[in-house]
C-alpha cells in the first residue's frame, strides 16, 4: 500500500501486490512502481507500507533494498514500513 502523509490522517493513493505477501517480489515491485510514477509524485511525505509473511523454509537471503530504489524513495520523500506477518503459525493453528 502506497500512502501519503497528511497532518490528518495518512490517505492511500495506490494498492501494489494485492494478495502477495512475499518480500522480494514486493520491494522489486515498489521499484518497478516507482519508475513509472516518479514523474507524477510531488516531494512529500509517503509511505510505503509493506506487509509480508515468514517463509516456513526460509534459510537466509531475501529482499535487496538496492542504491538504486533508495534514490527513489529519496527523491519523493518515501519511507518503507515494514509489517511482519507470521502466516506459519496461523496455518499450524487451523490444521
């Protein structure tokens, strides 16, 4: 979820990887979104709130926050949240 921050309230302005909940793809998305929108986007105060699950196998490695997508955020003034989700234990719990 892309927002932008108001002294009211934060308003949501765009809805990226609906239903997709791993890491990677997410931030390789978030980039991908913001190469297209960055013409659009004044200099404010953004959000992009993350939320993804805990792989069941997960042994290392991940999402790469890479120069280029912190030039990115850098130039809208875009902070990532990130909101962890342990979809494991949840699956264990309704078996």
């Amino acid at each position: 979820m892309i927002l932008i921050t108001t002294e009211k309230k934060d308003e949501p302005i765009a809805s990226i990887c609906e239903d997709i909940w791993d890491l990677p793809t997410q931030v390789d998305e978030l980039k991908s979104w913001l190469r297209l929108n960055i013409e659009k986007l004044n200099e404010d105060n953004y959000i992009a709130d993350i939320g993804f699950g805990i792989r069941k196998d997960a042994c290392g490695g991940g999402a790469v926050i890479d120069s280029e997508l912190i030039e990115l955020l850098s130039w809208v003034g875009m902070e990532i949240y990130f909101s962890e989700y342990n979809f494991v234990d949840i699956e264990e719990n309704e078996n």
